[in-house]
C-alpha cells in the first residue's frame, strides 16, 4: 500500500514534467519559468509516446526491450531524465564560464 503510493508520488512527477521541463530548459532558454512549465507537460507527454513506440512498436523491438513494463518504464524513463539532467547541468556550468570570461574581458579594457 505505501509502496504503491510512494510509487504514484514519483511516478507521476517523472512521467508529466520532468523529462520535458530539462528538454525546455535545454533547448528554450528565451522563454518565460510559466512558459517553460507548460512546454514541460506537453514535451514530458512527446517523450513518454516515443518511449512507448520505442519499448513496443513491434515483435522486434519488443523482444529487444522486453516490452512495456512498469519496470522497464521506470529504467527507461530514468535513464532519460539523468540523461538530460547531465546535459543541462553542463549546458549551465559553460555558460556560467562564459559569463565569468565577459566578465573578465570587460574589466582588463
């Protein structure tokens, strides 16, 4: 029973917004923290369609991947997101660098 809801605590954060929100984080920087949100939700939902197609499109790939399980969901989708949890935290630290290098420049003129 707390299993099951510790399960649903994390899982649904993990399939609607995580994956997504670090897709907008990564790719639309121009964009508003609200706009970033919503394109989270609907990006989040893309990345849990492909993942389907990709775990179960046909006998091949389902024999490959195993299928659609709630375990291999849970790998897959956590593979996804420390994956792009990597990607944006590099993404940050270069641009903090790049920052610090203007920065830099500005002063010595």
């Amino acid at each position: 029973m707390i299993i099951e809801i510790i399960r649903i605590i994390v899982g649904l954060p993990l399939a609607l917004f995580v994956p997504g929100y670090l897709l907008a984080l990564i790719f639309f920087k121009e964009l508003d923290s609200l706009e970033k949100i919503g394109l989270g939700f609907v990006l989040s939902i893309c990345v849990d369609i492909a993942l389907g197609l990709f775990l179960g499109y046909n006998k091949r790939m389902k024999d490959i991947t195993g299928g659609i399980t709630a375990t291999n969901l849970w790998i897959y989708l956590g593979a996804i997101t420390l994956s792009l949890a990597i990607v944006c935290i590099i993404q940050r630290t270069r641009s903090s660098k790049n920052k610090q290098k203007k920065g830099r420049r500005i002063r010595d003129k």
